[in-house]
C-alpha cells in the first residue's frame, strides 16, 4: 500500500480510474471535464512526449512528485510543496451530517463553482463523478462539500473538501470528511488525501482526525503550448 501512495497518481489514472483517463505509454491524464491531473509511470522522469497528442494548448495542468527541468513547449505556471497524508486514526466518529445529500450530476455545477470559489484543489465539473461526494445545501444552494477522487488498491482519497467564505467556521469540512472516511472504512478502505504544505490550519484539522504526513512533495501547475 505505501508503494502505491509513492506514485498514486499513475496506479490511479492506469487502475481504477484508467476508464476516465487519456494517454499513452508511461504518461496518463485526467480526460477533459475532470480534475486535471497527470500521472507518469517513472515519476522523476515524466514523459511528455506521450502525454503531447492528448493535451489542448492552454489546458493547465497539476503535476506532483516531479522537480525537474521543464521540457520544450511547456510553461511553468507555478510551483509549490504538498503533503501526502494518510489516514492512521482509530475508527471516524458518528455521522453528524445524516442529512447531507449525495451529489450527483444535477448538483455538477454549484460543486464546480463552490471549488471554484474557495480552491479546495483541482476540480472539474465532472470530478464528481470519480467518487461519492457528499454536500450540505441552505436555501437550495451547496455551501459546503467533500467527497472522493483518487483511488488506487485499497486507498482513497478524501478530497474536495470546502465550504462557502459565509458559512466557515460551523464545523462542515471536519463533520463532511467524517461522514466521507466513514463510508470508505465501510469498505475496507483506508483515506488519504493531499492538502498543501503552507495551509497549517488545514493540516492541523487533519491531524486531529487521525491523519498523519506520508511525504512531502513538490507540486506544479504547468501547460502545453502550440504542438
């Protein structure tokens, strides 16, 4: 299992979510309408030659685990570290949310834009999709969500975790991920989930659930030019 959260992102995009995946050879992608995220069989020597043909000029792109010299025809947009962390707890609490809704593909949008206002990471109208996401909703509108996206053997990753500027501080985001990890305990599963290294606040919320740091690695945004 440590093995694979080395290079979670390729077992992910070649394993269980190969089906919502694009490329060829040692490089994989996310296909268009989910997060955009890559995957590189040798994840210090990315091979972006074959990744090339199914990327769109333009398109920005999450790259972790990899430091290296930028390739020709790609752009540095920005660069970061990020913690890999996985889940050591004894088992989740109660359920405190029972009335949060399971989203699906009616509630696409107001996910989107909920990530989009409080970038909780890279998301995409489809990233729903990849897993069970659960929200909370007042007066019709999602004011808070977390749910699933990476999934590699037995691990899963808690992601999407966020909640509307007006509606912090209530306790959403810590209550959202309990209901989330309950669910994947449920199946034998054991949570992970990327958060970056400079938001302490939200690191300390993780280790009070029983969340340790697996590594730390740098993390890119990076895009393709004109083929």
């Amino acid at each position: 299992m440590a093995d694979l959260l080395d290079n979670v992102f390729w077992h992910t995009l070649t394993g269980a979510h190969a089906h919502f995946a694009a490329g060829a050879g040692d490089a994989r992608r996310y296909a268009p309408g989910f997060s955009p995220i890559l995957g590189f069989a040798v994840i210090d020597r990315p091979d972006f030659d074959a990744l090339r043909p199914f990327c769109e000029p333009g398109e920005r792109f999450y790259c972790g685990g990899w430091a290296g010299a930028m390739p020709g025809g790609w752009t540095l947009e920005a660069e970061s570290l990020m913690c890999c962390m996985r889940w050591e707890g004894a088992a989740p609490g109660d359920d405190e949310l029972p009335q949060a809704v399971r989203l699906g593909a009616a509630h696409a949008g107001q996910a989107l834009e909920l990530a989009q206002l409080t970038n909780p990471g890279p998301f995409g109208l489809r990233t729903i999709e990849l897993g069970e996401y659960y929200g909370c909703f007042e007066g019709g509108r999602l004011i808070a969500m977390a749910g699933e996206r990476m999934h590699a053997g037995t691990l899963r990753e808690v992601s999407g975790v966020c909640t509307h500027p007006d509606f912090q501080g209530r306790g959403y985001a810590r209550r959202l991920m309990v209901k989330v990890m309950r669910r994947e305990r449920s199946r034998g599963e054991v949570p992970f989930l990327h958060v970056m290294s400079a938001n302490a606040a939200a690191r300390r919320l993780y280790e009070r659930l029983g969340f340790r740091i697996y590594h730390e690695i740098a993390v890119r945004v990076i895009s393709p030019g004109q083929a």
